[in-house]
C-alpha cells in the first residue's frame, strides 16, 4: 500500500481515485494533480514507484494545499472559536442539530441521531 502524507491508498484503485483517500483532497484536485505530473490516468496506485510519490508530496506541499492534520485542526478550531463566542452556528454545532436553517420538527436525523420515544406513562388502577 502506498503511503501518502500519513495515509495508505489503496492498491486496487487508479491514482485519480486513490488521492482522494488524503483528507482535503476531492475530485476536483486529485484530477489536477494526475495532469500537473503528466502520469497516466489508468495507471493504479500499486505501479506507484517512490519518485512518483515524491513528485505528488512535493506537488502538494508546493501549492500551500491543506490535507490532513493541518485541516482537520484548522476546521476543529474554527468550530471551537464559534462555540466559544457562543454565536447561533456555535450552539447549533454543540447540541448537534442542524446549523444552516434546516427544519427539525421532522427530518434532521442525520444529526439529531435515532429517534428516543416517549411514551406516555399507564396510570395504575
């Protein structure tokens, strides 16, 4: 498996499709990437020598592009800085509902999780 600024991309995938393993790296990127260094798109990850490796590290550390821990940190600390100032997206993030307008009456359970039923207590006789 090769291993990419910290992560293993597949064997069995082509590079175009590979790339986008590495956290910040999409469809869009990963293409321009496979063009920039002129390798062959059909070609798969495994045939990957070391200075083919090299070449697209280098490619990415060169255009300032973030992946990985330096993202996720980033994105981390911007979710922090909201919560803290305790602005409307912040206290959405925090209590896990959705942040940008969406309706939570029905639907959302994508953040809200599984629904928790409560039912309504028999009165004894």
């Amino acid at each position: 498996m090769p291993r990419l600024l910290g992560v293993d991309i597949p064997n069995n995938k082509r590079v175009e499709y590979a790339l986008r393993y590495i956290y910040g790296i999409g469809p869009t990127r990963a293409t321009e990437i496979v063009k920039a260094l002129g390798l062959d798109p059909a070609m798969r990850s495994d045939k990957l020598n070391e200075e083919q490796l090299n070449k697209i590290v280098n490619y990415i550390v060169e255009r300032g592009y973030k992946c990985e821990g330096d993202l996720r940190r980033e994105i981390g600390s911007n979710l922090k800085r909201l919560q803290a100032i305790k602005c409307y997206r912040g206290l959405r993030h925090f209590r896990g509902l959705p942040v940008r307008g969406q309706r939570t009456r029905t639907n959302a359970r994508t953040r809200k999780g599984v629904r928790k039923t409560i039912g309504a207590a028999k009165k004894g006789a």
